[in-house]
C-alpha cells in the first residue's frame, strides 16, 4: 500500500517488479517500456520511508 501511495504506480506495473528494476542506492524504480502499459521507459523515486519497509525481512 504504501509503495502505491507513495509513487501512484499502477497495480499492474507493481505486479510485474523484478529485483532488478530497483536501485536502491539511487532510491528508484526503473521500468522498461516492455513492462508499462503507456509502453515508455519510467523511472519512479522512491522516499527513504518506502525503501527502508522494501529492505525490511518478512516475517
């Protein structure tokens, strides 16, 4: 949810997410155009909040 709110990603784009479109270091997502809807290169920061809860283990 908070991933969501926090860049108004679509669900489907958030469904298709590797681990390999997420640079954490730079604090953004970077979506090929293959796997967008609009079909165009996105990249979508992220606030520190949302990257500290994405690198937090399962429990």
């Amino acid at each position: 949810m908070y991933l969501i709110l926090d860049t108004g990603m679509r669900i489907s784009d958030i469904c298709n997410l590797e681990l390999q479109d997420i640079d954490f270091k730079t604090r953004a997502f970077i979506l090929p155009a293959h796997k967008n809807k609009n079909r165009k290169l996105r990249i979508i920061t992220l606030s520190i909040h949302v990257v500290k809860l994405l690198l937090e283990p399962v429990t």
